[in-house]
C-alpha cells in the first residue's frame, strides 16, 4: 500500500506538493481551483516528499531514504513567495524535517548508510523556523494563522497579517516541533515562542470550567468562538500537552493537561460520546454530532493510564465505521452520517495501536486489519488512494490527504460487549440517553443570536421559510426552535434610552429610541446623559483593530451589530479613547416599533473594565443616524434615557377605568345607583353632558351642566374625565 502511494507520488507529481489520484498529476498552487483553507497546506516545497521520509527508514526503505533526502536537499527551497497555514507547515513540513534528520543522523551513527549527511535536513529546518517566526510577532503572543514563506507578516507583499483569530490548536500546536528544533539545533527562540503561546492559552482557559474554547482573537487573548470539546479547534492543543511532556519531560505539561482532563471527563465525556458544551456554562450542550478528529483521543486516554473510557469510545468509533465502511467526518449523537467525507485522517488508526499495545487484545489487530482492507477495497484508485467524497455512496475526491497497562485480552472485551449493537446492526436500536441540548435563548449573560452564530446557528423565521421551495432535499432538515418566553419576578424592565440629534439643522426635533445596555456606564446616573460628535467606525463591526482610531478618540462611535459579541467590540473602541457607542442593529427593516428593546449583556466574562456608554439602535433608526451623518458630516447627539430627553415633558399617566353603560328614562337614574358612586351620563339635546353624583350627598341644584372644555368645574377638582 504504501509502495503504491509513495510510488504514485514520485511518478505522477514530484516535485509538487501532493497528488491529484484520480488526475494522476500533482496540486501545484495556483494552478488548480482554489479550495480555499485547503491549499494553505501548499507552499510549493514538495510536501508530501518531507512528510513521508522518516516513514521510508521505518518501514526499512532506506536506499529510498537516502535518495529522497538527496532530492529534499537539493531541489526544495522555502523562499516562496506564498501564503501558509502556520499550523500545517509547523506539524508536515518542520516536523518532516526534524524526523528525517533525526533518522539520517541515526543510520549514520550506524555507520550503514547517509556517511555523506552533515545536518542538511536540520539546517532546512532552522531556515523554515526562521520564516515561521513572524507569525508570533503579536502582542498577545499567540500567532497569526497564516504567514508569507518570503514576506513574513508586515511587509506590504506579504498578502496576509489582517487575521485577528486563530485556533486553540493551531496556536497549541507548535511545542513538539518547536521544542526539538531549539534542543537540535542550539536556538531557543523557537521553544520560547511556543510555550508563550501554551501560556496565553492555558491563562485564557474558563477558570470555573477549566475548559477552553475553539477560536481566540490573537490579539487581545479573547475567546471569539467558546465551544469546547476535543475534535476539531482544539484536539491536538491537548495531545500536545501530554506529549510535550513525554518528550521534555517538563511537569507544567502534564499539570495543565491533567487539569484539562478531569474538566474533559467532567463536562465533556458522555461514555462513549464525546460531546461539545459551552465552556462558560460548561452543563449546556452545543451540538448533537461529533467529528472524526476527536478519534485521536482514546489514544490519548491510554497514554494517560485511563482504559475504560477509552475502550468505550474507540468501540462507539469502531461500529460507526462497520455500519460505514469509514468514520464519516462528523456523525450524529445516533451514529447517522453529519458530514459524509472520509479524508483518509489517521487518527482511528492510531487510537487502534495504542490500544493493542497497552492491552495485548488481538482484537485491536483485527480492528486495524479491517481499517487497510477498506483502504485498499474502497479508496485505492490506480494513481494512489484518493478521499472519499461520501461514505454513503463511495465516490471519490481528487486529493490526497493524510506496568500501566494489563496485558489482558479479556479485560477489554468485557467493555465493548456493551456497545456491541450500538448502532442498531444485528439488534434492535435502543436509543442512549443522550443529554439534551439546550439553546439560551433565554437572558443568560450571553446575547442570544450572537452565542447562537457562535456555535455555527443561524435563525430563519418560519414565514421567511415558506416564501422558499417547499421541497426538501434529502438529508435537509428544517428546525423550529420555540422559546417561551415569561416574565420573573427577578426580571428588570428595560429602561428605554434615546439617540437625540442636538446639533443644526436637528436641535433636538430628532430623537431615535434606544435600548440599553447591561453593562458600561449607566446612563440613568448620568443627570445630564453624554454629549459628543459621532463617527462611524472602520472596519464597521469593530471586531477587531480599529483603523480609524485616532478620529474616534473625544467621539460617539457608529458601529455595527453583527460577527463578534458586543463586549468585544465595546473593547476595542474603548481603546480608541471613544467616549460612547452607538450599537446599529445589521438585521434590515427591524425597527423599535415592531420589535421590544432588550438590553444588551456580556460575553460571560468580567464587563467591569468597560466604563463607556452603549446604546442599540435598530436598523430603521440607525439609517436615519448614518443618513443625517452623511449628509451634514458633523453631528452631535445626546445618549440618556428616554424621561430626560431635551424638551420632554413627563405627563401624568391616564387613570384606567372599566367603564359599564346603562341606557335609562329620565329619573330612573335615582333608582339604580343606590348602590354606591356612579357617575352619569345624560344625553339632551344631542350633547353630551356630565356630572358627578355621589349617593348621600348634596345634589347641585338639580341641573347638570355641560362637559366643555370651559365647564370642568362640574367635575370633582382632583379627577379628570377622558372621553374619546
């Protein structure tokens, strides 16, 4: 099998970075359609050809080995002027380095072949640390996710340095190769950069849950996306920590992946599932499928000593992939395909390993025995193995991808037996009590829509959804989601706030309703609200730096709603020296009169730090704030509540009364209202009249008077009556 990829790659697309098997020619970049993230593992430095040379020495190629580190040698360069995943070329291309030298030094000793080596692999690799490097050059400390091999990050060619994410494993996986690339080579500017990074990652962690999120913002450490579990973002941050420790023996490694494991076995591990849950509120699930990254992590668990767990979860693993030929790149919570890619990932395999040689169980090997026959039945093609594009139809994608323990085969067994059937084949399918999910779309110190973007949830309404096809495509499923929604005696009343425009033409006739918000300076303590000229901000979402910082500072800021939370884009404009915010709501049409105001709320963490004041506009009223800002350039408005707005003048609230009508004869009135105070209407003359009779009271001289606006005297002084 390997000699048919290896040798495919030789043949069809060396010096390319990979090979196309169904083509049968290599990936050149920029030569074929972009796939987008994909071809950032593409740097035009032969990648598959450094990433395979340690495996030719282990499987005892080694006339292949010294020729293939010949051609690494002598026709790979890496000043390129291309834009690469940092994550990818650290893990392939560095860490393909490093284990070719390591081996090429190795049989050199042996004196059996490479006599002509002299370190050329660790050079190459010390150059390509080099170009890395500047994607450290944050002031957080964690790295951008992309760098230019031969413009690094701030030089104007460099086409990349705009980032402001990253994820937890991209920036989590660099210890391993950077650690031996400062021990080989004598440079320990390599390790200090990763574990500064490990540091930021490790201090940024949830320290209620001790869990950590997906994406983090590289610039100011704050989580941008906070689903925690251990597949994709963020599986290989935790094997790096155990490993980092195996290989430098360092105990702050295993603390903090120890400290992360017993959270991972608390909030996370649902045996034999492995679910995501919001880090913050660590008890609520986000997700009811997995992805086949996590399969890496009963390896994991057999490197830390833990069997039993493991074992559950590589046998769910196991029966998804029987019931599927292959693990499906994300699975449901009842084992039905998510995502029906198989991209030839290795970690099932290398769960699979660890668990054989930790049990001796002879079923890890039948296990491992079934994975290369279904390599070699369903993705073997004649130029290589390619991907598989859908596990439920088999077709193909043009890519090429990538004293503890008791030696007992018995004590394994006794576990899978519970999860023999679990996906229904070959018995009735009982249902695993899974955890339900639950969506805050409640007041939980979270802004609803933006934690439901957050975790990849988007919300149509049910009437934007039957204005489109009724059909249904296969395997697409239409969700409604209800909330109910009630009021707690605990629940606070949303004080309305005003956006008032108080400079020429306006003077103060303009007034836009405005929600407030939950935190930030409390505007309902200001007597006289804040005053300031308002400007829009770039880039408009304020996510991140803010381009026009200096024209911000002494200002009311425009920003729109929208792609990160509110707390984190009131950061970055407080850093501005912004005096205020005026949040521009960038749903089209919604407007205060259709839609109730809601107080804006934090990201889940400390919103102590942030001292301006916010307010939300909707977007009807935003249009008229930005058209006013357009056409006049310099406005100034007034942020405070609604009572004290500029000639506002609090009226008294209208007494609310039932009021019951009874047509009667003249004189029967008398008869009636015995019962206590009634007030009568008497119709005369076709006018209308009033008056007030108190029952054991003085009659007013027996006439009524006329209910004018000049004849309220007829009418008790402290009561006012209201007709329509």
């Amino acid at each position: 099998m390997f000699d048919h990829a290896y040798g495919s790659y030789m043949k069809h697309a060396y010096p390319a970075d990979e090979l196309m098997p169904l083509s049968c020619k290599g990936r050149v970049r920029g030569q074929e359609p972009n796939r987008g993230d994909i071809d950032d593992s593409l740097g035009k430095f032969s990648l598959t050809l450094i990433d395979t040379l340690d495996t030719l020495v282990v499987l005892n190629k080694l006339e292949e080995f010294e020729e293939a580190v010949r051609k690494a040698v002598s026709d790979v360069r890496f000043d390129n002027d291309v834009v690469v995943s940092v994550f990818e070329t650290n893990i392939r291309v560095l860490g393909g380095l490093l284990g070719g030298h390591v081996m090429a030094d190795l049989l050199k000793q042996r004196g059996e072949k490479m006599q002509w080596y002299h370190d050329e692999l660790l050079h190459m690799a010390v150059e390509l640390g080099h170009r890395l490097l500047p994607a450290f050059n944050t002031t957080s400390g964690l790295p951008f996710p992309k760098v230019n091999l031969r413009y690094g990050i701030v030089n104007p060619l460099s086409r990349t340095g705009t980032e402001s994410d990253t994820c937890t494993a991209c920036a989590g996986t660099m210890i391993l190769e950077f650690a031996a690339l400062s021990r080989l080579s004598g440079e320990s500017v390599f390790e200090e950069h990763a574990r500064k990074a490990l540091d930021v990652l490790w201090e940024r962690r949830q320290k209620g849950s001790d869990l950590v999120g997906t994406v983090i913002n590289i610039h100011n450490g704050e989580w941008v996306r906070r689903e925690s579990g251990v597949g994709a973002g963020i599986d290989s941050y935790y094997e790096y920590l155990m490993k980092a420790y195996i290989l430098l023996g360092d105990h702050v490694f295993l603390q903090r992946f120890n400290t992360h494991y017993s959270a991972i076995m608390k909030y996370i591990s649902q045996p034999p599932l492995l679910l995501n849950v919001h880090m913050h509120n660590p008890t609520v699930g986000v997700r009811s499928w997995m992805d086949s990254l996590l399969a890496f992590f009963p390896g994991l668990q057999v490197l830390r000593g833990d069997l039993k767990p493991a074992i559950e979860t590589h046998e769910m693993l196991y029966q998804v992939t029987k019931q599927h030929k292959f693990l499906p790149e994300a699975f449901t919570t009842e084992f039905r395909v998510h995502w029906g890619q198989h991209l030839l990932r290795p970690e099932f395999a290398e769960s699979t390993y660890y668990l054989y040689k930790a049990t001796g169980d002879p079923y890890y090997l039948r296990v491992g025995q079934s994975i290369v026959e279904k390599l070699n039945t369903y993705a073997r093609v004649p130029c290589g193995f390619a991907a598989v594009q859908d596990v439920r139809t088999g077709t193909h994608e043009d890519r090429y991808m990538e004293t503890l323990f008791p030696n007992n085969p018995s004590f394994a067994k006794t576990i899978r037996d519970g999860y023999k059937y679990l996906t229904g084949v070959g018995r009735a399918l009982h249902s695993l009590p899974v955890r339900e999910i639950e969506l805050p779309l409640h007041d939980n110190g979270i802004e609803p829509m933006e934690f439901l973007k957050s975790m990849g949830i988007s919300l149509t309404s049910l009437k934007e959804m039957t204005l489109g096809d009724p059909t249904t495509q296969k395997g697409v499923y239409r969700v409604r989601i209800v909330a109910e929604v009630g009021a707690t005696p605990e629940e606070e009343a949303v004080v309305p706030h005003v956006v008032q425009l108080i400079s020429p033409p306006f003077l103060g006739r303009t007034v836009l309703t405005a929600g407030p918000a939950k935190f930030g300076m409390d505007l309902t303590k200001q007597e006289h609200g804040v005053k300031g000229s308002i400007v829009k901000v770039s880039p408009y979402t304020a996510c991140g730096p803010v381009d026009n910082a200096a024209e911000l500072k002494g200002r009311i800021a425009l920003v729109l709603r929208g792609d990160c939370m509110f707390a984190a884009k009131a950061r970055w404009l407080q850093q501005t020296g912004a005096i205020g915010v005026i949040f521009i709501d960038h749903r089209e049409g919604s407007n205060s009169d259709e839609t109730p105001l809601f107080q804006m709320v934090g990201d889940g963490d400390s919103t102590e730090d942030i001292t301006l004041p916010l307010v939300f506009l909707f977007s009807r009223e935003g249009a008229v704030l930005t058209a006013a800002l357009e056409e006049h350039h310099n406005v100034d408005v007034l942020l405070l509540p609604k009572e004290r707005q500029l000639g506002y003048d609090k009226m008294e609230e209208p007494i609310s009364m039932n009021i019951k009508l009874l047509l009667t004869q003249e004189g029967e009135m008398e008869e009636i209202s015995a019962g206590g105070p009634t007030l009568q209407f008497v119709l005369e003359n076709e006018e209308v009249f009033s008056k007030e009779e108190l029952i054991g009271s003085e009659q007013q001289d027996g006439r009524t008077q006329p209910c004018s606006a000049d004849s309220s005297q007829s009418l008790n002084s402290n009561e006012k009556l209201l007709l329509p």
